[in-house]
C-alpha cells in the first residue's frame, strides 16, 4: 500500500519499488525487515 499524503491508501503500483540506503544501519535495516514482513517490494542501494 502506498499511502497519499491525504493519507488515503492506494495500492503500490506494478514495477514500483522502495530503495533503501544504508542497510547496515539501525534505520535502513529496519525499514528493509518492514518492507519484508509486508511484502512490500524494495533493493538496498549501493553507494
């Protein structure tokens, strides 16, 4: 789900994907395993 800014949620659209930096961090690996338990589709940047 993607959630507007007038909080209505919308189903994530086909393709879309969350990247996250910073995977060796507290807030980065926490969003990964909640993007995980959800089912939420996303990839770790590199930099």
């Amino acid at each position: 789900m993607v959630f507007e800014a007038n909080g209505n949620a919308q189903p994530l659209a086909l393709g879309l994907r969350l990247l996250i930096y910073g995977r060796t961090g507290c807030i980065g690996g926490l969003l990964g395993k909640i993007c995980q338990a959800q089912g939420i589709p996303f990839a770790y940047g590199y930099g």
